[in-house]
C-alpha cells in the first residue's frame, strides 16, 4: 500500500510531451483558392518525457509495452501533403467547390477519402491530404491508478507550441491558420471522442467565405457556421466553454484551478488511444497568399500534457 500510495503521488508528476516534427509547409501556398494547393509532411517524431516512467506513450501500431522500457517514450508516425479544408467534428472534412468573381467562396464538396491498403488517414483523390493524423496509446503502469491529462501550463511558451525550424528561422511568421485536434480513441472500437482544438492565434476575422462570418468558423453540412468544438489559442488554457484544459506545476506536484476538465480523463494501465489531427483551417482569416514568402520552410508542433492524480 505504501508504495502505491507512492506512485500515485508520483503520478501527479508525470509529463509527456509530444512533438510532431518536420511538417514542412509551403508558406506562399496557403489560399484555399488554389485549385492545386498542396503542403508537404514528413515524418512526424512524438517524444515521451515522463517522471518515474509513470505516464508513458507508444504508437498505435506498437501497443502499450508495460515493460517500461525506452521503447515506451518515443513514437514516430509519416506525415502527408496537407491542403487547406475544413471541419467541425474532425469526421466529416470539406473542400472548397465554388467561388465568385470576387474570389469568395460559395461552395463546399465534402471530401471522399480514398480507400485500401496503400490508402494514409486524410488522403483523397491520390495525393491530397485533408490532414495529418498520429495515432498513439496513452497509458500507466501498474498500481499508479488512473491520470487525468491537462495541457501544461508553464507561463512562458504555449502547451501546443509550433515553430519554424528550417528556411528563414529568424521569420517569425507561422502558420496561424493551423490547427490541431487532440482526440481521444476506444482501443477496442476505434470510436472516437473529439477533446480539444488549438491554434497558434485567436480567431476573430473572417475568412474568404462568401457569409464573412467572423471568428472561429468550419464547415457543417456543406455550410459555413461557428464551430462547435471546444478549442483554446496561444496560451490560453480556458476554452470556449470556459473550462481550463491546463494544469500548473506547485511544488512537487500539477494542480488544477477554476472549472477544470480534463483534456484526456482516466488514462489508466490499459491505456487510451490518442490521436492527433493537424490540418490548416480553409475558413481561416489567415488561410491566404504570401506572396513576399515563396520558400518551403518546417515547422515542430509540440504538444505537452501532465498526468495528474484524480
């Protein structure tokens, strides 16, 4: 009993951070409106940083490995060439199938995703991407109980943060029209729960869609509306529904405060599936042309998360 009561005061100490490497994005070539918009991705690299091995981390295809070995603490996926498209649940993805002369968009076509063995997550009409998808498995040793998973806030650099790291790395421009998607999986189901939205900035404008609706908007039903999904920006942690997502290190442990809600509740010895989508909003403001930035420049996303004791 001791030493599990051990562990689990370990628990709140666990932290896994997650980087998605080498997304290389073709900085001039974000508008929606080029027919043959495309982005490259290479491989994505996530590492796992834990306190005691407690929280750990593997690829989907690996499995959870309770040996506890370095094998648990990193995981690597392929990425994809992303073209900008749009969402509300992370199911149903749409392109864009119609403009006006002004070059507002006034029409959608959902997306069919190819299929068959060769066939990656988010790929349609053969070389396409709607979105990167990286799939993992959150779990626990035994006798550490149950975490719940907060982004982490540290006070200085965002829990999603993404950087430029080739091209001109002194150009501060990023892609602010990105988007990740934290979604938690059933292992034995493959269903799907949608947990958190993030971007690099706060989205107040309004896109090229013909409504000019401003703020967080993504595409239902083949119609432009206000997103539905929670999401959080920069380093605000209290999303749209006013819930902090983030815990904070207090001495040896991760604390919460205010109306907190998990990012990924009860991530026990059995594990979670973890998935995480990347993908450039269509219906960003954001989402257009810069014509003084013609290089292909690689950006890391990197996502923190801290196990905390129920």
């Amino acid at each position: 009993m001791k030493q599990s009561s051990k562990l689990k005061k370990e628990l709140m100490l666990a932290i896994v951070s997650l980087m998605i490497a080498a997304i290389s994005l073709t900085t001039s070539t974000y508008a929606w409106l080029v027919a043959n918009n495309k982005t490259t991705g290479t491989t994505a690299t996530i590492s796992a940083t834990t306190n005691g091995f407690i929280l750990q981390i593997a690829t989907a295809e690996n499995g959870v490995n309770h040996g506890g070995s370095q094998e648990s603490l990193v995981a690597q996926t392929n990425g994809g060439k992303i073209s900008p498209s749009s969402t509300d649940d992370l199911k149903d993805w749409y392109s864009f199938a119609g403009w006006n002369s002004h070059g507002d968009i006034t029409s959608y076509s959902k997306i069919t995703f190819d299929q068959g063995d060769d066939a990656l997550p988010g790929q349609y009409d053969d070389e396409y991407f709607a979105y990167i998808r990286s799939d993992y498995v959150l779990y626990t040793i035994l006798d550490t109980g149950e975490a719940d998973v907060y982004l982490i806030d540290d006070g200085e650099t965002p829990a999603i943060e993404v950087t430029r790291t080739s091209g001109d790395v002194n150009n501060q421009i990023l892609p602010e029209s990105l988007r990740v998607g934290i979604v938690s999986y059933d292992l034995q189901t493959g269903e799907e729960t949608l947990r958190l939205v993030y971007a690099p900035k706060n989205e107040t404008g309004k896109g090229n869609d013909v409504a000019g609706v401003n703020g967080w908007t993504g595409i239902k039903n083949g119609q432009l509306q206000l997103v539905t999904y929670p999401y959080v920006y920069e380093t605000t942690y209290v999303d749209s529904n006013g819930k902090n997502r983030a815990a904070v290190q207090s001495g040896d442990n991760f604390v919460t405060s205010g109306d907190a809600l998990p990012v990924i509740p009860n991530v026990g010895y059995d594990g979670v599936g973890l998935r995480i989508y990347i993908w450039l909003e269509g219906t960003d403001e954001q989402c257009v042309n810069n014509p003084e930035e013609e290089e292909i420049s690689q950006f890391n996303v990197t996502v923190k998360l801290a196990g905390v004791a129920p």
